[in-house]
C-alpha cells in the first residue's frame, strides 16, 4: 500500500539515506508522517498547517511530479474513491483532509484546536464552514488564473466583489477577538489561513489591508510560533507561488523537542 508513497518519494530524489522516516521510521518521539498532496490544493495546505501547529514531524510529497495516468491508477490503490490527500504513519493510512486534520490533532503534542466550550465550539464550525463553502471557490479561482495566467475579467470582478463580502464580515467578527473565534488559535483561524494564502500569493494582497482588523490578524497568524510550543511558524510551511508553479511541498522537521 506504500507503493505510490515510496515511488513520489523517489522521483523526488527522496530516500532512506537523504531523508527520515522513508519507511515508518522513528525519530525521537513519533513516527515520521507522509503526505501526499498538491502545492495550490488548500486541503494540502491545512494537513501542513495543522502539522506545523501541532508539533508533528512530516514528509511532504507533491503528486504533480506524476503523470495523470499513473498517479491515478497508484492512488486507486489506497484511496478507491480518489480521495487526497493521503497521510501515512508507519503502517496506517488516511485519505481526505478532513481525516488528516483531526488524526494530526489528536496525535500532536498541543492542546486540541476545538475548543472545550460548546459555544465556541459551534462559533469555530461556522467560520470554518463559511471559509470551506464560501470562501474556498474564491481562492481556488484566483490562484488558478495566476498559475496559468488566464485572466477571466469579468469572472474576477465577481469573483473579487463576493470576497469583500466575506472579508468585511470577518473583519466584524475579529473587532473584539484576537484570534477567528476568541483569543485562542482555533479551527477557524486555520481554514481561513489557508485560503487567505492563496488569495494573497495570487496577487490580491490589498484585499486583505483594507479591512483593518483582518489586516492584522493576518499580520499574527504569519508570524505566531507553533501553538504546542515548538520553535516553528507554522505559516512558513505553506508553499509560494514559485512552489506552487513547480509543485513543491515543504516537510515538517522538528528541532526542539
């Protein structure tokens, strides 16, 4: 089952000698996780986002370096459904972002990203369903048209006018919380985080200064270091427009256990 893992890895020029944790290794305390992904999916994004914030050690490979036909017929094997991306620890794997985060959450060395109490919990579900519903067709358009340099004016326009009405209600929401939810790192924050990216790397940073209060919550989330207490900012492992472009993912090393 970790053919397509181990077969990525390799045109990678990823191997036991060059890298960690290649075949379920250990090092220190956990085994080593493998994801497969892309650099411009937001699913892929969150898995090494919620990585990062949680202390856990990853190998991240980007599918893109396959070719359709092949990638296809190797992930049938783990994911029949074609569900991505996949994660793998030692001998368990799990396909779908969903799985991923809440498996990563569980197994990282921090707090969990839900909050204890109900209400904020339920607070924490809506954000994230309004960036998951709403939010992620906005940001998957853009970053589209500035890989492939394909500009759709008047879908932009569209495009652009539905996010201002987004990023105005969020800006209501943050007036009084540090963080999406309260002034704890939540859910919500990193969904949003991972859509927000793709917007400003396609080129609508100024979207984002125009409304003061998301301005500068995106000013913390890109500087805040790992919730579980690691010397690791997790916003730096998200990939930039280059990487995107060439399909590059960024591993998780932790240094400071």
């Amino acid at each position: 089952m970790s053919d397509l893992f181990e077969k990525i890895a390799s045109q990678q020029g990823i191997t036991n000698q060059s890298q960690y944790g290649m075949s379920g290794d250990m090092k220190k305390t956990q085994y080593i996780l493998e994801l497969l992904g892309k650099a411009i999916d937001a699913d892929t994004l969150k898995c090494l986002l919620t990585a990062g914030e949680q202390g856990m050690e990853m190998n991240s490979y980007s599918t893109e370096t396959m070719a359709p036909a092949e990638f296809q017929s190797e992930l049938q094997k783990i994911s029949p459904f074609g569900i991505t991306p996949c994660l793998k620890e030692a001998d368990f794997m799990v396909c779908g972002a969903k799985a991923i985060l809440a498996f990563i959450d569980a197994r990282g060395l921090g707090y969990s990203l839900s909050p204890l109490n109900a209400a904020l919990v339920a607070m924490q579900n809506y954000w994230s369903d309004i960036a998951v519903k709403q939010l992620a067709p906005i940001a998957q358009f853009l970053i589209n048209q500035k890989v492939h340099e394909a500009v759709d004016e008047e879908q932009t326009a569209i495009q652009i006018n539905s996010l201002h009405l987004y990023l105005n209600a969020l800006d209501g929401q943050l007036r009084n919380n540090k963080y999406i939810v309260c002034n704890k790192y939540t859910w919500a924050d990193l969904h949003w985080t991972a859509y927000i990216h793709l917007i400003v790397i396609a080129g609508e940073s100024n979207l984002i200064d125009k409304y003061k209060n998301v301005a500068a919550w995106w000013q913390k989330i890109k500087t805040k270091k790992s919730q579980c207490g690691q010397d690791l900012v997790a916003y730096d492992l998200l990939p930039s427009l280059d990487d995107i472009k060439t399909g590059r993912l960024q591993s998780v090393e932790i240094q400071d256990y």
